[in-house]
C-alpha cells in the first residue's frame, strides 16, 4: 500500500510541474514553482521542494531568492555541495544578504575551508555586528587551528546571549575536550542533551567525544539516542554497530548489521559491515552467513563478498565466486574485479597467473590502485624489490594519506636494500599522516628492532603518546 501510494503521488507532481510549464513567460512558470516549492516545505516534502525549485532557478536564474530557498531545500536534504553552489548563486546576484552569507560560512567550515569560512563570517560581522551567528563559525575556525582559547570565548559570547544555543555548546564542548578536559565537556553535553533530548547533533557530539576518550558506554548511549531519533540513517546504524562490537555485545550488534546485509538495504556500506563481521564476528558464523547471501547478492555485492572471503582465508571460495563474473579483456569497468580476481590467484601461489592478470589491468591502466597493491604485494612475497619499491611509489603518489601504502613502500625500499630510505618513509609517513596509527609507529618500531637500534624505541613511543593527543585534539 505505502508502494502504490508513493507511486500515485509522484505521478501526480510530475503531472503537475508538467502542466506548470505550459503557463506563458518564463518569469511566470518560476513563480509557479515556487508557489509550489513552498506548498511542499509546508507538506514537509523537501524532495518535491527541491525538484520545484530547481525548475523556477532554470526558469528564471536571476532571482537571488529562488537561489537561497534551493540552497535551503539542499541543506536540509543533506546536500552540501549542491546548498553551497546555490548560495554562491544567490550571493552572486545580491552580496549584501547576510542569511546567504553566513549560510555559505558554515558550510565552508563544515568542509575544512577556513579561510572562506573566516571571509564569509567576517562580511556578516559588518552587515550585523551584534549578529552571534559568525562569532560560532569564527569559533569553529578556531577550533580546526587548535585555538582553544579563543574557541572557548567565542562559544560563551553565544551562550551569554542564547543560553540554548546547540551549536555554541557542541562548540564549548569540543574546544574543552581539545586540551583534554574530556570530562567538563562530556558534563556540558550531557547536561545539554537532558533539556533538549531531541538534538541529535549534540548527540553527535556527546558519541564523539565519549568515543575518542575511550568512552564507550558514553558513546553507545548517546548513538543508542540519536537511533531512535534518525531511524533510517544507515551510517549511524553501522557505527552504532561498531560500538557495541567493541563493547563485546556482538550479538546485539550482528542483529543491526545483518537485516542490512540480507536485504541488500544498505546503502553502499556492505563493506563497512563485513569488515566489522571480519575483525570482531565469530568467523565460522560470518563465512557461513556471507556464503549464505553470496549468491544471491548484486553483481557489486558479490564483488564485496568475494574480497571479505580473500581476507578471510579462503581464497578459493572468492575466485570461485568473481570467476564467472569477470574476464578478459581489460575494461573501465572490470578492471578492478579483474585486480581482485588476481589477488586470490596470488594467495593460492598462483603467482604467474596472478602477475598475467596484474600486468594486463595495469597496461590499460597504469593507476589501478587496486592492481597496484595486490601487484606491490606479491613482489614483497616473493623477494622482488626493485620492482615492489616502483609500484610503491606510485601508490603513495596516488594515495598520500594512506598508511598502509607508506608501509608497503617502506618493506620495498628494506627489500631493495635501501634501508635508509625505509626508514625516512617511515618517519615521514608518521609526521605526514599523524594521527597515531599503530601501522606505521608498528613498522618503524620493527625496523628499529631489526636494526639493532632499541635504545631508539622510547623515544618512538614518547611520538607515539603525543600523536595519540593530538588525534583527540583535532576536530
């Protein structure tokens, strides 16, 4: 019944918007539009909104209105992008809308653009001075440059003249917890979230911060809050998830994960939850599950199935399951299955297959990071390091901040013979990448080790500590 009436009702819009076009002036079908735009925002139908508003701007594009009520429907439909272009346009066509300008500031800051975020900010600040809005973006931007100080003034500027503001308080939480005063922020968000239960970007927050220091009962109960309240928000559903599995409860967190997987509702994060299945799962219970819905999975999810057999050990089963859905020649669209195909030849030891199938994805074409790793990977087991250490490159080229490459590249140069450079790969990646991964503070503590070099490992940990503070202190 829901199905049927959906499909009735998007019949009727789309019969509407199409007997709208046929008034006369352009300048009059966009102001039917928009008649309509706001008979939706008031029906609480943003999607139809959206879709309205998007034919008035193409009707007519120089009304700056139109242009901020579509970066309005888009914001509230969780589209940044699109909400940021349709600003731009409306401050295009009339710069001295403060709305527009504060709109284009936060979502500047949302995207780690500070500089816009600050510029934005500033030009509302000398259209309206008293306006608190910008003192929380300049906030933010405080935040992101670790500023805590001055983070901290500008959210209790807000707070003294709106006591209630969510984002003034998410911002005093956060700039308290960037020095590690963890629990005087946890206590204001709680003490937030009792009066205003209903908030679900607090609640972000509070699951946030719990989590990062090591919270997670915290985070479990404020992600548990924030699920009842977005029910249908997937992502949510998976770190929730993630959460429980870290706090051992994997059953309860096998039966959020599983619907989604069966279903093939889940919104392109089947690989999220088979790797959670993977790393905290009972293995014999997620082999028989994945072989359960293999079968019967999209072509894609069957890609997906078949790299969480690979990682789990049993190689035979994903090239049995990707055989018949990719082969030769090389295409944009098989390249990297065909890459995947190779990887479980190699883990059987059939490395001149394996290497047939890397070289041909790779002569089509030469970036495949998918080609590149498994290609990289196989050199490192068998000894060929010249080879790994050029492939190597060419994945942290590609992929900068990944960790895992940087450490592949590392093993190749070692392989090669070029320890001194193993080991700058190493402590470039830890001063490049941050954040404390145990990948990298893991491969230089070997390398150390290997080298003969303990005396060194104290001072790698001490790193390690103050990487690990850092982590918690950005935002």
């Amino acid at each position: 019944m829901k199905g049927t009436t959906g499909g009735r009702a998007g019949t009727i819009a789309l019969a509407m918007l199409v007997l709208l076009a046929g008034c006369r002036s352009p300048e009059d079908r966009a102001a039917k539009f928009a008649a309509m735009y706001e008979a939706a925002i008031a029906g609480n139908d943003p999607y139809m909104a959206r879709l309205a508003m998007q034919k008035a701007v193409s009707y007519q594009d120089s009304n700056p209105d139109y242009w901020q009520s579509l970066g309005s429907v888009q914001l509230t439909l969780g589209d940044y992008s699109g909400a940021f272009n349709a600003y731009m346009r409306a401050n295009e066509l009339d710069r001295s809308n403060p709305t527009v300008l504060q709109a284009l500031a936060d979502l500047a800051v949302v995207g780690g653009h500070t500089d816009e975020a600050q510029r934005y900010a500033k030009q509302v600040l000398l259209l309206r001075p008293d306006d608190l809005a910008p003192q929380t973006t300049l906030g933010f931007v405080a935040l992101r440059n670790r500023n805590y100080d001055e983070a901290l003034q500008r959210a209790d500027k807000v707070l003294a003249g709106r006591p209630d503001d969510s984002n003034a308080t998410i911002l005093k939480a956060r700039a308290l917890a960037g020095p590690g005063e963890a629990d005087a922020a946890l206590a204001l968000l709680r003490g937030y979230v009792a009066g205003h239960p209903s908030d679900t970007a607090a609640l972000d927050a509070l699951g946030d911060i719990s989590g990062r220091f090591g919270n997670l009962a915290g985070q479990k109960d404020a992600q548990q809050r924030e699920l009842a309240l977005r029910p249908k928000d997937l992502r949510l559903r998976v770190n929730y998830a993630r959460t429980l599995y870290r706090l051992g409860e994997r059953d309860a967190a096998h039966d959020l994960t599983f619907p989604m997987a069966s279903s093939g509702k889940h919104d392109g994060l089947l690989i999220d939850i088979l790797g959670l299945w993977l790393r905290y799962g009972p293995r014999d219970r997620a082999l028989a599950e994945v072989r359960q819905l293999a079968p019967q999975g999209s072509t894609a999810d069957k890609m997906r199935y078949a790299y969480f057999l690979m990682l789990a050990g049993v190689p035979a089963e994903a090239e049995a399951l990707l055989a018949p859905l990719v082969s030769l020649p090389v295409t944009a669209a098989n390249a990297a299955p065909l890459a995947l195909l190779a990887q479980t030849q190699a883990m059987q030891g059939r490395d001149d297959d394996a290497l047939k199938l890397l070289n041909a994805v790779l002569g089509f074409d030469e970036g495949n990071i998918v080609a590149l790793r498994a290609r990289t990977d196989l050199y490192l087991r068998v000894g060929r390091g010249r080879p790994a250490v050029f492939d190597a490159q060419r994945l942290v080229a590609s992929k900068p901040r990944s960790a895992d490459d940087r450490v592949r590249l590392a093993r190749a140069y070692q392989l090669a013979g070029q320890p001194q450079l193993a080991e700058n790969t190493y402590r470039a990646a830890i001063q490049d990448i941050g954040g404390a991964d145990p990948l990298l503070f893991g491969g230089l503590r070997r390398f150390l080790v290997k080298a003969g070099r303990k005396s060194e490992l104290s001072e790698v940990e001490q790193q390690f500590v103050e990487q690990k503070r850092l982590a918690q202190a950005q935002w």
